[in-house]
C-alpha cells in the first residue's frame, strides 16, 4: 500500500503553501466562475474538461500541462461540497500521482471566512509526470460484480436515500453523500465518520466499493471520507449507477412501500 | 402574559429555555442496536428499547426505521429547524414529516443511524424520548395558544411544565399503553375530549378573586374504537393539575389492561369499568396523591412574560408589489390575534411533509417574522408563525411563496389530514398520504378554500381502521381498505360523515365503502348537493350535522339519503376497462394488501 498522504489540507496550511510557491491548486468549476475569482494562484480544470475523456493518457497531458510532475504537492477545491474535487483528485492518484489533498472547505466557505481571492491567470509552464496506475483504488463493473458477495467486501451507495430506496446494486448499503460533511467543512471530523462507520458495523479492514450515480463524484467525496477515518481498502466504482444500469446488472428495491410520496418536492 | 419587554432581533435567533436532550441516549441507543444485531437481545425488549427512544419500525423491512422528534407545545426554533432539515438530508429522505401530534418526523432512518439523529437532536436541546411506546406521549398545547381570541388564558406553560414533569419520570416508563395529554385554548380550536386528558384552561371568580383552573375532560381517544373523554369535574384549579394528572397515569398504571393489546389504552378502563366508578377513583387518588406528594412535586410552570422582539423593517411594501394570490391567502390562512396589530398564520403543508429547504427558509422567516422569535407546530400537519405584524402579512407571503409554502386555504376544508398509510406505516392498507395530497391539489385547483360554506369542515384519512389520521372526527373522514372484483382487488376507502371535536364532539357515522379513485368525484358530488339543498347562511359542516342527527329539512335527510347519491361511485369497472381503478395513488401495479407489525404513525 502506498503511504498514505493526508486527505484534507486547512486553510491555514494552504495559503502556507501558496506563500512559499509549493503547491498546485487546482479549482475544478467551471471556467467562467475561475475567471470572477479564485483561490490565488490556483489553475482551472474544469470538471467537464477531465470527464470528456478520463483516460490515463489524456489524464497525464492534463496534469502535465497543468504544471504538475511527480512531486508537486497538489490541492484541489470546488464549490460543490467537495464532489468534483473528489473525482479530480482521486483521478490524478490513479494515474499514480500520490502528493494530492482536498481544501478541506469549499470556495464559498473560504469567501465567507474572507480569505484572499484574486481574478488574476496563473501563469503554467508544463511539466513531465510518469504514470504508474493505481488499480487497487479503482473498481470497475466486472471486478464488483466478481468480489461483491464476498465476506469481507462493503459497497456503499452514495445517493440519496429515496434514489438508493428505489433501486441499487444488490447487497450495497446506503451513505447519502450529505452525511459526510459537517456544516462548515467538506469532511466530517474523524471522529464522527468513525463512529458512523462503527454504528454502520464496517470493520477498518473491509474491502470497500463506493458507487453513486453517474460519474464518481459523490462516491469520490465517500472516498475520501473514508480515507480520513483510516479505512485502507478503498475503490470507488468511477463509472457508478449508470453504467451498471447500462450493463444491465442485477438490480433491487425495496418494495411495497410508496416511499416517494413522502417526499415534498 | 405580558407582551412588554421588546428586545433586538438577534440574528441567530432565539434559543428555548428547555434542554429536553441528552447526549448518552444516543450512545446508550448505539450500544443496544449493536446487541440487538449480535443477536444478544431479545427482539421484544430492543422493540420496546427502540419505541422509548422514538424510533418507530417502518413498512415490510427491520432496516429502517422512523424517529419522531418530540416537540413538547409544538414549539420549535430556528436553529432546531435547522438542525432537523440537516438530519433529513442525512440520515432520511430529504424531507420531514409534521405529525397530527405536533411531531417532527424522519422516515427511512438507517436504524443504526438512529443514535447520530439522537446525539444532533440533543445538541440542539430536542429528544425524541418517549415520543413512541407506553408512555406519556408529546404534550400538545394548542398551537395559537397564547394568542386565540377565545381563551380565557394562555395555558403553553402549563403543557410545557406538564411534558418536563413526565419526561423520563419512572411514573411514565412502563404503561399499559401510550398516554395522551392535550391542551385547548377554546371548545373550538382543539380536541380536549379526544385524548386520555383534555384541557381548556378556564378562569373561575372566587371570592371575588379570579382563580385560573381547567376543564378536564378523560377516556376519550381516537382508534379502532373511539370514545369521547368525560369532564372529571365541573372546574379543576390549576393546584391541582399535577395531582390530577398523577393520580389519572398511576390508576390506568395500576389497572389497566396489560394482555390485549387492542383494548389497552385508558379509554377501554373507562369504558369497562363506567365512568362513574371511574371518576370516583381518579378523585379518591387525587387526595392521596395531594396529601402524600404535595410538599415535593410542583409543576414548574414559567410565568416569566413572553418577549417579543422588534422587527428590523425592510422599506414598506406598496400596493403594487403585493403578489397575487395575497388576499386569497390571508383569508385562508390567516387570522388575527387578541394581541392587537398581530396575526397568525397557519402554513399549510403537503400531508405534513415538508422538504430540508423549506425547513432552513421557515428558521429565517420565523426569525425574520415572528416578534416571538419561533414557530409552532399545529394539530393538523401544520405549521403556525405567531405575532407577524399586519404590515409585514404581504411581505411574509411573498417570502412564502418563494419556498413554496404558500398554498392557500390552511384553515379550511382544503388542507387534509393524511396519516403516512403504505408511504412507511406497517399496518397501512392504502395510501392515505398521497390521496391527502391529491386531495389539496384538485380542491386548491377549483378554488374550494374560498367557500365560505366549507371554511369550519375537514377532511381526514388514515390508510387503515386505526385513527392516526382522525378520520372519525372529521366533516369527512376516509379509512382504507381493499375491495374485490373476482380475483382482481382495489383500494377502497370507508367513508364517515359528520365527525367534530370541538365542544358538540362526535364521531362520524358511518356511510360506505368509496373506491379510492372515486374518493375525489364523491366528495365534490356530496358538495354539489349540499350546494342544491342548503339554507341561506348553512355551511356544510352544519347541514351534515343536521342530517346525521335527524334534523335536516332539505331533501337529503339520512346517511341513507347520501348513501343513494354517492352510490353510483361504487361501481366497478373489469380490470380491463380501467386498469387505472385497480392500482392505488402512487403505485402503477396493481393493488394489494400487505401488512407487517403494527406501530402506526400519523
Ligand atoms: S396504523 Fe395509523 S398510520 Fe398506519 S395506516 Fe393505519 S391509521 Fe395510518
């Protein structure tokens, strides 16, 4: 196992960071937002633009471009309680990049607290990046189906509750991805995720499987929540719900219940 | 109450002065639902365990659960919603369910989640202790307590002290069956003869002097049998409220039916033994509680005056700017107060459901809008925001309607009671939720909260034979069931008229069996008629009142009468002519009944 660098950088520790020049932030909203204002220094990947073709291939020219080699200490943020960040940190550790944390806030908290932001490009001057391919963080539709019924496997839905009421992969468990954060941090403190996760009888050495619905983010932010509660085995089913559904896997619900018109929405 | 001292709003809101949690519930819950699973506990005790804790089962499944968040008066404050709109987001479906009992509920719980819900709760000074199970349950306390033009004084502390003094109190852990305290402002605005005790607060000129004290009416209940409590007595003082109510828990304790679960609540002692025999003993206990208790126990009732809050004003809202549908609104929804200058207003919610969103936009309007600082869950899944200023009824509507809160007609027949039915309920037949809900639609949709002659009616349903959503004491009250064609089965509902709980409370009368897609025709069919035969000046209320008490003097005379009119809603067409008869609102199957354990849950 790879060491295991930390999941979340402060605040503080970041704009450390951005004073002594040694670290790449990443902002991953939308390029029209990164041009108001962001985060000093940092660069734009917007999500949309990695998703439009994940390959570890055009991954590696993207990170590269974005001035990032195999020891830059990477930091990426989003406004959207840390998901997309998620999906773009956890892609750059795929591709064996290890020096990669979320901010552990998002743009609107780090506005709120009136921290520096600035409108100004960052100016990049690419660089070389390896690859080395981190499977055993990735999980695709043919490994869960393959490893899901065994003992020591957890897969964890990460959409809502009505959604996973309505269908989900057999034998998953639900953590809507709202039940990771607290009120003013991406993450819940370590603490209470592992007195969730103890509740939820979810033992440290489980083999766990994280999917939510379509691309990754919200299982990612899952992800990550477990990684900061020290959970080890980690994978997150990138392709998620849709593929699966795609696929035409198995599927179950719950049934005899109309649930959904409890809902007021 | 005094309304004297004015204070600046704070922005972030007023806190309550009662810290009804306690964090190590919440770890002692974790600790037993981890035994429960190893198998270590026995499942009637966890099931009992879990019931005292709030949390109750939920539909066909032992994964889920539903906690009820206990809300002593109805009172909740902003932060609390808050909070609760968090936990929904969390650990339920995203929305949150007001309950007939003034509850706050969160359905489809991961029961080992259940503990987290109870540590949040606590850190925002709510419980859901006792909120399920044989105990005495929320105390309610009439939501425009404090404020009804009607009462002779307001009695929100004396339900207050009431809930403090039983919550966790051994004299409460272990009843024969759950226990029901409900407090009126007025014979009109409550149901004090349909609970274990009822009270209207009542003030009494002695010796020239004069005293407060309550009507105290017991045995009555909603249920499968339903009974309409007795006045104990022609006037309690307020001294001898404890005792009363002491003395009343430690007989049903002593004699109640412990063995047959379906006649286990107070009413069926009552019934059994005669009223009588039972009043003489309540009274008898009474003195031995007075003599032996009266030097330790008193009810902390909090007499210190109300503080209301000033209102940071944003610039006038002029005529032009008022949104449309504001008059149609404050007609229907809201009325004014004793206090002069402020008005109550009643939110009408969906069956009681309310989403995470709307819940953070009711914590700032309240803060924003209520001069008392907080809202107050009613009687009928709604929600009431007290002492708004008249001026600032067109802003706040338009703050409403934002959210989506603003559906007219809150006080009138077109805002349902819907108990949660098939939605979560183990025993539900049918899907009384969501017919509530089609119900308000189509009556908001036809203007139906604009009649006048509709206004004092009701409608309720329960998705099955028990009351969770007080059928029988509805103008109109609907319980679910299935019908048959053949092999081929349908959702039905029993259909009552001419139920009240006000000071001439009476069950409904029964008057057939409606299919559930016919539910809506009928009902607007029975208005029509209504419409053809009735007297100038009679509402609707009234004219079934006089037909089921065999005093009308139009042509409908009887229930038979009604039942020859509404009978062709009976027929059933084959499964093939219209599938849609066969399959019940919300579901696109076709129907059946299924039914676990019961817990029900309005
Ligand atoms: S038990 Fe109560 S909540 Fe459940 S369906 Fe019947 S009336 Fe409704």
């Amino acid at each position: 196992m790879r060491s295991l660098s930390k999941t979340t950088t402060d605040a503080d520790s970041l704009r450390g960071q951005i004073r002594d020049n040694s670290v790449r932030i990443i902002d991953v909203r939308r390029a029209e937002d990164y041009k108001k204002d962001h985060i000093p220094k940092s660069v734009n990947l917007p999500l949309a633009e990695l998703l439009a073709d994940d390959s570890p291939e055009k991954v590696l020219k993207i990170a590269q471009n974005l001035g990032i080699d195999d020891q830059t200490q990477v930091v990426v943020y989003d406004d959207t309680f840390g998901a997309l960040a998620s999906r773009v940190a956890w892609t750059l550790q795929y591709l064996g990049h290890s020096e990669v944390s979320l901010l552990d806030m998002t743009y609107s908290q780090w506005k709120g607290l009136g921290l520096e932001t600035d409108n100004s490009e960052t100016e990049i001057s690419s660089k070389t990046h390896s690859i080395k391919l981190q499977p055993q963080i990735m999980s695709s539709a043919e490994y869960l189906e393959q490893v899901k019924e065994q003992k020591n496997v957890i897969v964890i839905d990460n959409r809502e509750r009505l959604n996973f009421l309505e269908q989900h992969i057999p034998g998953a468990i639900n953590i809507p991805y709202r039940t990771l954060a607290s009120d003013d941090k991406i993450l819940k403190p370590k603490e209470e995720m592992k007195r969730l996760l103890k509740n939820r009888n979810i033992p440290q050495d489980a083999e766990i499987i994280t999917y939510c619905g379509s691309v990754g983010t919200l299982s990612g932010l899952a992800y990550y929540a477990l990684k900061s509660a020290d959970f080890p085995n980690v994978k997150l089913y990138v392709r998620s719900f849709k593929e699966w559904k795609g696929l035409n896997k198995p599927i179950v619900r719950q049934e005899n219940a109309n649930y959904w018109d409890l809902s007021a929405e | 109450m005094k309304l004297s001292t004015i204070t600046k709003q704070s922005r972030q809101g007023r806190k309550p002065k009662i810290n009804w949690g306690r964090v190590e519930e919440s770890e002692r819950f974790a600790e037993t639902v981890k035994l429960f699973r190893q198998g270590k506990l026995d499942s009637d005790l966890f099931r009992r365990f879990r019931l005292q804790h709030g949390a109750y089962g939920t539909r066909m499944t032992d994964d889920y659960a539903m906690v009820r968040i206990k809300l002593p008066a109805g009172e909740v404050y902003p932060h609390q919603l808050e909070k609760i709109a968090t936990l929904s987001e969390q650990y339920s479906i995203g929305s949150a369910h007001v309950s007939t009992r003034q509850n706050m509920q969160l359905h489809w719980v991961i029961l080992e989640d259940v503990s987290e819900i109870l540590r949040s709760l606590a850190e925002v000074g709510l419980t859901s202790r006792e909120a399920c199970g044989n105990a005495v349950r929320n105390v309610m306390c009439s939501p425009v307590a404090g404020v009804c033009p009607a009462e002779e004084f307001d009695v929100t502390p004396y339900a207050v002290a009431t809930a403090k003094f039983f919550l966790r109190n051994p004299l409460n852990q272990s009843l024969p069956r759950k226990f029901k305290f409900n407090f009126t402002c007025c014979e009109k605005h409550g149901m004090a003869r349909m609970v274990d005790i009822g009270l209207i607060p009542q003030i009494k000129t002695i010796n020239g002097q004069p005293r407060r004290g309550f009507k105290i009416f017991m045995g009555g209940g909603l249920g499968n049998r339903s009974f309409v409590g007795h006045q104990l007595e022609d006037w309690t003082p307020e001294e001898d409220l404890l005792y009363t109510s002491i003395a009343t828990i430690r007989i049903f304790d002593r004699l109640g039916d412990r063995k047959h679960m379906e006649r286990n609540r107070m009413r069926y002692l009552v019934n059994e033994m005669g009223w009588e025999q039972f009043q003489t003993l309540i009274l008898k206990e009474r003195a031995i509680v007075r003599m032996t208790q009266s030097a330790i126990v008193k009810l902390s009732v909090d007499e210190t005056p109300q503080k209301l809050e000033s209102h940071i004003r944003i610039s006038g809202f002029d005529d032009k700017s008022i949104p449309d549908g504001f008059s149609r609104w404050r007609k229907g929804n809201t009325f004014a107060q004793k206090q002069s200058g402020y008005y109550s207003v009643s939110i009408t919610l969906e069956a009681g459901d309310i989403t995470a969103n709307q819940l953070r936009a009711l914590a700032d309007i309240s803060k924003e809008f209520s001069a008392e600082g907080y809202a107050r869950t009613g009687f009928v899944q709604d929600v009431y925001l007290r002492f708004v200023s008249e001026d600032d009824l067109p802003r706040l509507y338009s703050k409403l309607l934002e959210v989506g809160l603003a559906n007219p007609g809150s006080l009138t027949m077109v805002h349902p009671i819907g108990c949660s039915g098939t939605t979560s309920c183990n025993l539900a037949l049918t899907n009384s939720h969501r017919l509530a809900k089609e119900i308000q639609r189509k009556f908001i949709e036809l203007k139906l909260d604009e009649d006048e002659d509709l206004r004092e009616s009701s409608i309720k349903i329960s998705g099955c034979p028990n009351s969770c959503g007080q059928h029988q004491i509805a103008t109109l009250g609907f319980f679910g069931g299935g019908g048959r064609v053949d092999k081929d089965m349908y959702p039905v509902y029993q259909m009552s008229v001419g139920g009240r709980s006000d000071g001439e409370t009476m069950l409904g009368v029964t008057v057939m069996r409606i299919p559930a897609k016919r539910v809506i025709p009928a009902t607007l069919k029975l208005i029509e008629v209504f419409k053809n035969n009735k007297k100038p000046g009679e509402d609707f209320k009234n004219w079934i009142h006089k037909v089921i008490t065999g005093h009308a003097d139009s042509q409908v005379k009887s229930v038979n009468d009604i039942k020859q009119i509404l009978l062709p809603f009976t027929e059933t067409p084959s499964i093939e002519q219209d599938k849609d008869f066969y399959a019940d609102y919300g579901s696109d199957s076709s129907y059946h009944t299924r039914t676990g354990k019961g817990e029900c849950a309005a």
